[in-house]
C-alpha cells in the first residue's frame, strides 16, 4: 500500500491509521523516510510493526546480511565486518547487528559522514556483553586489515539527492572499493552490498562482478530472512 492509497495521503494522523490497520491485519512492514513516523505507528499499533527502511535503519537488510556470513562460515563468531563508506542507516543497523551477535566491525569513513551516535552508542554497548570490537576510522586501508567481509552502500542515500556533487567529492576515490582494498583484507574476504549499486562510485564491476562478490546471495536471502521475521510475529 503507498502512500496515495492510504488515508495518510489524505491528511490522517499516523496514529489513527495505525489504529485502523490494526483492526484489519496481523502485522505491518513499514518502509519509511523519517524514523520517527515508525516509531509513532509502532506506538499506536496493537500488532507488530516492522522496519523494512528508516532513514536511520534497515535492520530487515542486516538480518539477511548476517545470515548470509553465517550461511558461508558456519559462524559469526570471529568475523570481522569493515563498512566503506557513508555512515547511513545501513551503517548504522549494521554496527547494532554485529556488535549483538559478536562480529567485529569497522567503520571508514569521512568525519562528516560518520554514524548516528545513539546506533554507535548502542553498538559499543552490545560489544561490552558480545565482545566483539567496535571502531571507527578514516582510512579504508585500516578498516579492512584482516576483514573478512567488505561492505558498501550508495554514497547518495533517498533524501540526500541534493548532495549528490559534493558527496561524490567526498567519497571518491578514497571510499570506493576497488580490488587492490583486498590485498589488505583477510585470505577468504568477501564483498557485500545491499543493493541498488551505482557501479563506478562507491563499487568498480571488477568487484561487484568478481569471485570475492557474494551480492547475489545475499539479495535472494532477503527473501527467506523476510520470510522468517513473518514466520515470527504471525
């Protein structure tokens, strides 16, 4: 349902259709710009309401991320993450997954672009009880020291088209994974991205395209992890 089908588009509150939806469906996968508009459905809602994209989130994205590094080692324990790029909610949601399930992670990026702090707070609070680590830099050849998975997203996030210029200006060439970024990483290291890419900016095809990539399979996991948080709440 969009936004014109729905009684929001009309000048309804969030929490009254938040109300109604609740009287006639078992859940709601939410896709949002502004966080805070989740929260007031959740708020409001009698059933589950679930964050399929915030400005500040993508936790459903770093379900099927962290299934799929588990899907190739075994485990989660011991890896290590390095996150290239914009700290976006990607980044963010990342930092909370990993540090909960005890992957190191490892940001890069430029001061500007850093995480939300209340997601990096709470990463570095998850690592205390994990222990896993927990770091942000700016130099993408020291957060991919020993990483077995090296992840980016879209330097030009939904809302930030405006910037596109000088976001570009920012990140490239510094940010932009290219091969030689894995002669710095560890033997098995892989390359993740969430999709949609813009190939020639934060990704080179030799990557994305390449034997480290393992995008596809992350892409098709979307599907059974978003399955699976279906399977829980209904």
């Amino acid at each position: 349902m969009g936004w014109t089908e729905a009684q929001l588009g009309r000048g309804e509150t969030i929490a009254d259709t938040a109300r109604v939806l609740s009287r006639y469906v078992n859940g709601v996968v939410a896709r949002v710009y502004r966080q805070v508009n989740l929260e007031e459905m959740a708020k409001h809602a009698s059933i589950p309401v679930i964050n399929a994209l915030s400005d500040l989130f993508h936790p459903c994205q770093i379900v099927a991320d962290l299934y799929t590094m588990w899907e190739r080692w075994g485990t989660l324990k011991g890896l290590k993450v390095a996150y290239v790029g914009d700290g976006n909610n990607v980044c963010n949601s990342l930092l909370v997954g990993c540090s909960k399930l005890g992957v190191d992670i490892s940001v890069a990026c430029p001061p500007k672009y850093r995480p939300y702090e209340k997601a990096l707070k709470w990463a570095q609070e998850n690592a205390e009880e994990s222990g896993s680590s927990v770091e942000i830099v700016e130099n993408p050849v020291e957060a991919v020291k020993g990483a077995n998975v090296i992840y980016t997203d879209t330097f030009v996030s939904i809302g930030a088209e405006a910037e596109r210029e000088e976001r570009l200006k920012a990140f490239i060439p510094k940010y932009q994974v290219r091969p030689e970024l894995f002669q710095h990483a560890a033997e098995d290291a892989v390359f993740m991205h969430c999709l949609p890419a813009r190939r020639g900016e934060e990704v080179t095809d030799e990557v994305i395209d390449g034997p480290r990539s393992i995008v596809w399979d992350q892409a098709e996991n979307r599907l059974h992890t978003a399955k699976a948080v279906l399977a829980l709440i209904i």
